[in-house]
C-alpha cells in the first residue's frame, strides 16, 4: 500500500480532521500538501476536542509523522501558536516535518488579503482573511518568500525588499494603508527562524524514501474540490489546489505512487463564503442542518451555508479526482427528516443537465432537481455495521453511492474516532 490521498468532495468542511485522524493510527506520514489555516479540521478523541488549521491531522496520532508539504502557505506565528496550544495539551509536536520549499505567508499578504475584500464589495470571495490568495499569487508571480529564507538575514532582507517594494505602493496608493516597514517584517520573521529551524527538512527526499522502504502515506487536503482554483467555482474559490493532482505538486510524490483518492463527504451540503450553492435551503430545513449539524466555521466562526446532497457535485468529485473511495459523514445529522430530497440533475434555464455546467454563467443559474427519499427516526450514532443501520438510512447511503460514481467505504455516524461504519478497509 503505497501513498493514499484523502480531500473534500465538495466545498470544504466534510470531516477530513476525523477521517484523516481515524486514519492516523494506521499509517506512517500524514503530510498537507495545499492551503495553510484557512482550513478548520476538527477532530474529537474520547472527550477531547482539538480545532487544527495547519498542522496535519495526523499530529494527534503518536505513531505517525505529520508533514508540512512544500505546496503548503505557512504563516510562521499561527504554527507557534498552534504547536504550542498541543503541546499544553499534552501532544507530542517534535515529530513534526516542514518542507524549506513551503511559502510563508507575512504580514502584508494578510493585510493585503483584508483591504481587497473590502474594496470588492458585493464581488467579494469571503475569504477568511488569512493572506492564502496574496501569498499563492506572490509563488507564482516569483516573488514569495519560502521557509528556508528564514535562516539567512540577506537574503530575506533582500526578497522582502523587493516584494514591499510594488505592495507598499499599492497598500498606500490605492488602498490608503500604511506602508509595511522593510525592518519590521525582517525582525518579526527572523525570531521565529530558530524555533522554526528544527522542523524543517527535505520532505520529498523523506517521503519517497519512506514509500521506497513500503511505509505508508496519507495526503491529507485542505478545503475541497468545489474550491479548488482551476476544478471549482472559480473565482469563489481558494488560491490552491485540494483536488487530488495537488496531492503530487504539494508533496513531491508522483502519480504513480498514489493507490487509492478518498472523497470525504457529507450527507448533506456546507459552503462558507460566497459564490453559487444550487441546493442551498434558506428556510427553517437549512437552519435545522445548521443547528443539528453544528455547521459553524472552525476558522472564522462563521455560519455555515447548508443544502440538500448534490449528487451532481458528488459525480464530478469523483471525476477530477479519480476518486476510488468516498467517506459518507454526518449520516446521523439526517436522523428525523420524514423525507430527504438528493439533487440528481439540474435544471439549467429549462434544460436538465446531469453534469456540472461548464459555464460559470450556467452554473450560476442552475436549479436543483431534486428526488425525495424516505428518512428514518432511530438514533444511528451507536451503529457500528451497515446492518445496524434503519433499511431507511441503508438505502439513503446506497442511493447516494449509485448516483455519486464511487463505492462508499466508511459512514460517520457521529463526531467521535470510533463513531464510523468501516465497510472497506482503506488500507
Ligand atoms: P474538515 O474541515 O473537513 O476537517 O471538517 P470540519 O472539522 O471543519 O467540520 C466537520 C465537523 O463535523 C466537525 O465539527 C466534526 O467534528 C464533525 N463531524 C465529522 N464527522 C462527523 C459525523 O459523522 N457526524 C457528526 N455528527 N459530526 C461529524
Ligand atoms: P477546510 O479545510 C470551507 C473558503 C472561504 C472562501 C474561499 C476563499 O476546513 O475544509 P481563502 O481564505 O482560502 O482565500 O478563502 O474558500 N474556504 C473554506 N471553506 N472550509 C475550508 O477549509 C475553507 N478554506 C477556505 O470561506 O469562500
Ligand atoms: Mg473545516
């Protein structure tokens, strides 16, 4: 079992944290390749609660090395902070691996971040303020700053220099912002260097070793498919890759190695931020998933968007990933709706269309078709088989694995490590 990949299926918040964490115990790296602490992982052991946004998931499993992948943003003073929030807790940190080749994210990709938002309006993404789009566009536009030039003074002078240079003109120009001191980014990023340094190392060079000695690795994504820059909807969207392709580019590890691309998936559907969600509900049975479901950001704390399943969503999931398996969560949320509507199509300005529009305007006015199936009332979170569930919520779950494209392994039925159904073994 070489290199296993687990993302988001739809647009972010399907459970990865517990997934990957339930996962965690049974294989040797879990490495994030994309995103940095946009993301809000959760993960519930025994009556623990731990929020992660950037380290891997993995970091709460004794046994497993967590990676800090090269595709990764890293905001250095949110990785202190967050190291040492576990490490009150009692949770072992100093396994932890950092690529040198991973961006940082400084003080003016977040500034940066904030005042465009603010500038757009209406037309804004609703980001969550973290500096992610900045920091990404300076990678590709050459001029970001990367972990390893953190440990030498001239060179970070030098890069920071030359990024401040076109930012401070348009953070004073056009924005009517204060300019960033050259020395206040140097000082500030220069202090974390030596409690960084012990972290950061050649991880591709260690995980293509390990994959050659027949260790396991998990992949675990940020956000999801939906958000994605180039497969999602663009531009309400991240600045990175989550679909399984950013897996590689993230890690360093090749294709060839990648056996099998978990989908996580939730019973229903949740959107933060803005952009189009054809099965969004806002009336009493959208406010009802939210309360049930505790859909509230782990980032920014704010209200989730909820809607009915979108098989159409589902279906292209598993199409741009190449997905082998999906991860159904949050099947207990469903408990007590007397009939669950599943989007099957859409109804795109009087045509039904089965896949995802490829235009942008399409998909903005696409409606959903929905087919109603029968709910269930027993409580499900104690199931530990697919038999111990109501025939109701078996043939909701198989229902959803026909229209979706891809078998169904595992069903969370609670928030809890061991409050899942394993129908498959992952590994
Ligand atoms: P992530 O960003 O994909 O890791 O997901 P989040 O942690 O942002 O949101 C998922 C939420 O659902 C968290 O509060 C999890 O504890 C919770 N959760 C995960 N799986 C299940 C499940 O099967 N049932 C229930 N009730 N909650 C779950
Ligand atoms: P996890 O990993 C849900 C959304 C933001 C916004 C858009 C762009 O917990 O699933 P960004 O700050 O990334 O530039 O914001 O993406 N977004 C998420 N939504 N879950 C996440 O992460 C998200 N990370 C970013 O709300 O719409
Ligand atoms: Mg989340």
């Amino acid at each position: 079992m070489p290199a296993l990949v687990l993302l988001g299926a739809q647009w972010g918040d399907e459970g990865k944290g517990k997934a990957t964490d339930l996962l965690g115990g049974s294989v040797d790296y879990v490495v994030r390749y994309q995103g940095g602490n946009n993301a809000g992982h959760t993960v519930v052991v025994g009556d623990q609660k731990y929020a992660l946004h950037l380290l891997p998931s993995g970091i709460l499993s004794p046994n497993c090395v967590p990676v800090i992948g090269n595709g990764v943003v890293v905001d250095p003073a949110v990785l202190l902070t967050e190291l040492r929030g576990l490490q009150e807790r009692g949770v072992d940190t100093s396994r932890l691996l950092i690529s040198g080749n991973a961006h940082l994210i400084t003080p003016y990709h977040q500034t940066l971040d904030k005042v465009t938002e603010r500038f757009l309006g209406k037309r804004r993404i609703g980001t969550t303020g973290r500096g992610i789009g900045p920091s990404y566009a300076d990678k590709i536009n050459r001029v970001g700053i990367r972990v390893q030039d953190l440990f030498d003074e001239s060179i970070l002078r030098q890069k920071v220099e030359a990024a401040l240079h076109d930012k401070n003109q348009i953070l004073v120009k056009l924005f009517n912002r204060r300019a960033i001191g050259v020395d206040e980014v140097v000082g500030e990023y220069l202090g974390y260097a030596d409690r960084i340094r012990e972290y950061v190392a050649d991880t591709t060079l260690i995980l293509n070793d390990a994959l050659d000695q027949g260790k396991v690795v998990l992949l675990e994504g940020g956000q999801g498919t939906l958000l994605d820059v180039d497969h999602g909807t663009y531009p309400f969207v991240t600045s990175s890759n989550p679909t399984a392709g950013g897996a590689c580019t993230g890690s360093g590890i090749g294709p060839t190695k990648i056996s099998r691309v978990i989908g996580i998936l939730k019973a229903y559907t949740t959107r933060v931020g803005a952009g189009p969600f054809p099965t969004e509900l806002l009336d009493a049975d959208g406010d009802a998933l939210r309360t049930i479901g505790g859909e509230r950001g782990v980032t920014t704390g704010r209200d989730r968007r909820c809607g009915w399943f979108d098989a159409v969503i589902a279906r292209y999931a598993t199409r741009v990933n190449g997905l082998t398996d999906f991860f159904l969560t949050k099947l207990d949320v469903l408990t007590g709706w007397e009939q669950i509507p599943v989007c099957v199509a859409y109804d795109v300005d009087g045509q039904r269309v089965e896949e995802l529009p490829h235009n942008q305007s399409d998909f903005h006015h696409a409606k959903p078709i929905y087919e109603t199936l029968p709910g269930w009332n027993e409580d499900i979170t104690g199931a530990k088989s697919f038999s111990d569930l109501p025939k109701n919520a078996q043939a909701y779950v198989r229902a959803l694995e026909e229209m979706s494209g891809a078998p169904i392994s595992a069903i969370g039925v609670g928030p809890g490590r061991t409050e899942t159904i394993e129908i498959n073994s992952f590994l």
